[in-house]
C-alpha cells in the first residue's frame, strides 16, 4: 500500500512539473528551466519548514513565488531569444541553479541538531510531515487536491482571453503582435505562473521525499518535464496528465520486472510516439481516432466539452 | 590558494588545448543546425557512442589501438545516420517540437544502451602519445592535447572545403536555405540532410575518441555535459556560424580552465554558464551569427 502511496505522489508531482511546461509550450517557448524553478521551490520551503520551522502552508508557498520571482527574472533575457537559443539558454539557468544548491552550506542548530543543506551532502532533514503525524495517505491528499486545483485553473485559463492570447502567440508570434498582443507581457507571464507550479511541485517533492541533492534536479528531470506535455499533446491539460500516468506509472513503475531494459524502452518509446504521433498523444484527432478504433461513427467534435 | 601569472597562462593554455573537442562537437551542432534549422539533442551522445565502439574494436577484437580512431568515427557516423531516420527524416517540415524530442528519446537510448553494456563503470581508453610533453620556456604543452588540436584544424579546414568547393556542400547549403526551392531544382534533400548527419557524426566520432584519450576514461557521464558545452559553443559563436563555432569551442575550453584554477571543480560550469547569460544579454545572435527571425 506504501508502494502505491509513493507512485501516486510521483505522479502528481511530476504532473505539476509538466503542466508547468505546458503552460510554456502553449506561448511556443520550449524551456528546460522548469528543473530550475523546481530545485529553488525545493531548497526554499525545505528550508522554510525545517531551519525556521514554519508550517508547511506557507512554506509552499514562499517557495513557489520565490521560485515564480526567479522565473520573472530569467524571462527577460530568455525570452528575447527563441527556438534554440531558448533550450540552451534554460539548460544553462538550470544548471547553475543546481550548481548554486551543489555549492549551498547552511548548517544551523534546530533543536540541538545541525541541519539545513549539507553542499555536496545534500538537504536531509526535510521531515515535516512525518514530524506533524501526516500519514502517506495525507500527503497524496494534499499533492492531489494542489494538482487538481491546477489543472481546473489551467482549464479555465483555456476558456477564457488570456488562453485564448497564450495560444495566438503560440501559433503565430508575428500575427499575434499585429492583433495587438504584448508578445513579452505575455511570454513573461506565462515564464512567471510556470515558476510557480513548478516551485509549488519542487516544494512537495522535497517534503515527500525527505532528502534532496543536486542529482535530484538533473537536466534528465527537465527533459522529463517537457516530454510529458509534448507526449501528450497540447490540446488540453489531460493529456499532460495521461503522458504522466503512462511514463511515471506503466513504464518506471509498471516494468520494473524487465529491469534496466525499461530505460532503454523509454527511449524508444518516445521516438516512436513522436514519428506516429507528431501533435503529441492526445492531438486534435484522438477522440475521433478513439471512436474509429471502437468501431462507433466519428462525430464532428460538437460534444467537444 | 597562490598563483601567479605562470599558472592562469598555463591554465588557458591547457584550456585553449582541451577546447578544440568542444570546438569539433560544436561544429557538428552547428553543420546539422545548418543543414535543417532543427536542433539534434542526441549527438553528443551519438559521438560518445562511437568512441564506445572504438574501445569495443580494441578490447573485444583485439584490434591495435589506433583502430579506436578509426572505427569509432565510422560508427558514430552510422548512429548519425540512424538519428537521421529515426528522429528526423518522417517528421512534418514545420514541427520542432517533435524531431527535438524524438532525439532526446535517441540521447536517452544511446545513453541507456551503453549504461547496459558497461554496467555504468566508466572503462579507460588508451591514450595517444602518452610520453609526450613539450616545454615552451616556463610553460608545458600535453602533447596529446596539442595532437588533438592539430586534428581539429586538419577537420576543420575539410569541413569548410566540403562546404564552399565541392557539388555536396552547394547542395547543403542550398537545401538549408531553400529546402522547397532546392527540392524544385533537382536536389535530393533527404540524401543531402542524410549526408551532413553522417558527416557530422563522423567530425563527433573524432571528438568524441579525442575526449577520451585526453582524459583517459570513458564514462556514459560524458554524454550530458558534452551535449551542454557543444550546444554553448553553437550559441556563443553564432548560430550556424562554422568560424563562430571554432573559435568559441577555443573560448570556453580557456574560460572553463582558468575558472576551475581560480574556483575549483565546483564552481567551474556556474561561470560558463554566466558567460552565456551575458552573450544572450548583450550579444544574441552569438559572435558572428546573422540575426535569426525564425524559430
């Protein structure tokens, strides 16, 4: 029961992470610094809740709008290049973000007991929830109701202008600029509110985990993080959700019994649904596909919800 | 910690030296980007696996050790090719998202594969002109290092050959300005888009068996910070900019140096990265790129 407890707080976590990539890639801007913004919303409210022993409410959230702050920052330079330069110029935010928390000492006494993070050694003490009686139950309660928050909020922002201008820059930067749109308002918002998701994601993931270091936030998680919404299409947050269940829950979790050839299926697996299906899983088709492979008529997409 | 001047000469020197792997790595970044606007993830690896190959022909063929540096150029020349079909040539003309994922499924599988193989130990490569060191009045020079170097301009110079004087590179270059246009005009793009992967994996093959020797092991770690440094280099030198390249992969090698002198292991990539920022801030389009206006 623990074990599935666990892949459960997997999931929603890294479901977090992707939205916030989503977020992203609805303006078009690729970007590899959501493990960036995970680490500081990590690092922050670990240490929030254990060196100064605040509550894990606003601990969340100090870290996610530090987190946020941080991506307002990096979106100015950033987001005056695009395409490539964008990739690398996220990779080399996120790294030095790792690198800062690789090279962060800050021992304090709590309690007779040094702790804070440990440089080289990583941050250990992060025991809040065990420490306030929360159960694993309790902690997947919390990372799904965040999640679903998220997710109904992004839905919402698809219903409305502000969706509606994320995807017109998306789509055509050029045509979204002549319409009037403030193309770096708009990318630096979209920068700013992926920050914070992926900071609230980083701050759960340190407090359900325990322990983080610096190979907690690889580049590997970033490509992670944009491969979920990319898998699963952008044609609405489900999608990232289902790329999420299908990569954390079948392959990582699902295969364990075929061992180490499961990475390598991942590999595979991800450019063979790219070449069969370029738009992500969930694409503009996939409920017409759904209903051809059921044998049912394809209908026009007026129940399209 | 005391140095004086020696030192940080010393250190760039050696820098400078070290940079002509980034420079080649670059170079390959910088050919494909050319050649199709898209960005190939999986090519560091691809050239970490041809050097893999290279130290197979020794170890399990028991071929002589300068076979390395032939057989893993030609056979990270064949991942290239094969990053080519699997990852690029069926993907729609106008999608970028998908080819850079796909090849980041190619840079996972590259990676994982040889984890596989090796059980993840780092194994030791031979080293080229292991006895060799020169001095130049207070200052050393690896003489391997310095081969290195000399077979990065040797590359280099072909490179650009190929490119400017013969019938393959007018092709290329007219498939990446004008991919339709060229197409209308006779020219197989997918073969000449094929053939710059191939050649690129090649130039990445050197690379990466020249990365190896220099350091002595070679480690499914590499990959990752390969594929970093040579994305950096194609940025800081301007995006398909194949002089831009060259004297960047010089430059960071240097800069990377001088800072692990000064800051340590540690600290050494924040200051390379740094440097980025700053060409991102107040130079965009790199040292000698043209200003982009696609994506």
């Amino acid at each position: 029961m623990e074990y599935y407890l666990g892949v459960l707080q997997t999931i929603g976590i890294h479901a977090l992470l992707g939205l916030s990539a989503y977020l992203l890639l609805l303006t078009g801007q690729l970007s590899l610094a959501q493990v960036g913004f995970f680490a500081i919303g990590s690092y922050v409210s670990g240490m929030l809740t254990v060196m100064v022993g605040w509550h894990i409410a606003p601990a969340l959230m100090v870290g996610a709008i530090m987190a946020g702050f941080f991506a307002f920052l990096v979106g100015f330079p950033a987001l005056r290049v695009k395409g490539l330069m964008l990739v690398v110029a996220t990779i080399a935010f996120s790294e030095i973000v790792r690198l800062f928390f690789f090279n962060l000492n800050w021992r304090v006494q709590v309690d007779g007991l040094e702790v804070g993070p440990d440089s080289t050694q990583g941050f250990r003490e992060i025991r809040y929830f065990a420490a306030n009686g929360w159960e694993q139950s309790h902690v997947v309660v919390l990372i799904w109701s965040i999640l679903a928050l998220v997710m109904i909020l992004l839905w919402w922002l698809d219903r409305v202008r502000a969706g509606a201008v994320l995807r017109a820059v998306g789509e055509d930067e050029l045509a979204a600029q002549s319409s009037g749109v403030n193309l770096m308002m708009v990318k630096v918002a979209a920068m700013t509110a992926g920050g914070i998701i992926a900071g609230i994601a980083g701050g759960l993931f340190a407090h359900s985990s325990t322990y983080v270091d610096h190979h907690s936030f690889s580049i590997l998680l970033a490509t992670f993080a944009i491969s979920y919404p990319i898998l699963g299409g952008l044609r609405n947050v489900f999608g990232t959700l289902v790329a999420v269940i299908f990569i954390q829950g079948f392959i990582i979790e699902g295969l364990r019994f075929i061992g180490d050839y499961r990475n390598i299926l991942f590999g595979l697996l991800i450019i063979a649904a790219m070449n069969f299906r370029p738009q992500g899983l969930v694409d503009g088709n996939f409920r017409s596909d759904l209903a051809k492979l059921l044998g049912l008529k394809p209908n026009g997409g007026s129940n399209d919800a | 910690m005391g140095f004086d001047h020696i030192d940080i000469i010393q250190s760039i020197l050696d820098g400078v030296l070290f940079g002509s792997t980034y420079a080649l790595i670059g170079l390959g970044f910088t050919l494909i980007f050319g050649a199709m606007q898209k960005l190939n993830m999986a090519y560091a690896a691809a050239s970490i696996g041809g050097a893999y190959a290279g130290l197979a022909s020794i170890t399990i063929l028991g071929l002589p050790a300068l076979m390395a540096f032939v057989i893993g150029p030609v056979a990270s020349g064949l991942l290239g090719l094969l990053v080519y079909v699997a990852c690029f040539q069926y993907m729609p003309r106008g999608n970028h998202l998908a080819p850079l994922m796909a090849s980041i499924g190619a840079l996972f599988f590259i990676d994982e594969v040889i984890i596989h193989e090796t059980a993840g130990s780092p194994l030791s490569f031979p080293a080229v002109l292991p006895q060799a060191y020169f001095f130049l009045g207070d200052f050393g020079i690896r003489g391997d290092l310095l081969f290195a170097m000399f077979i990065s301009f040797l590359l280099m110079g072909a490179i650009l050959f190929l490119l400017y004087r013969t019938k393959l590179g007018l092709a290329t270059r007219a498939a990446s300005q004008q991919p339709v246009a060229s197409l209308l005009c006779g020219i197989p793009t997918r073969k000449t888009n094929a053939t710059t992967f191939v050649l690129a994996g090649v130039l990445g093959g050197i690379a990466g068996c020249l990365v190896a020797a220099s350091v002595g092991v070679l480690s499914p770690l590499l990959a990752l910070p390969l594929t970093i440094k040579g994305l950096i280099v194609t940025v800081i030198g301007g995006l398909g900019s194949i002089r831009g390249a060259i004297i960047a992969g010089f430059m960071i090698g240097a800069f990377e140096n001088l800072f692990l002198l000064i800051r340590g292991v540690n600290e050494r990539d924040i200051y390379v990265f740094m440097l980025l920022f700053i060409f991102l801030v107040f130079r965009p389009n790199g040292l000698f790129g043209t200003a982009i206006d696609r994506d």
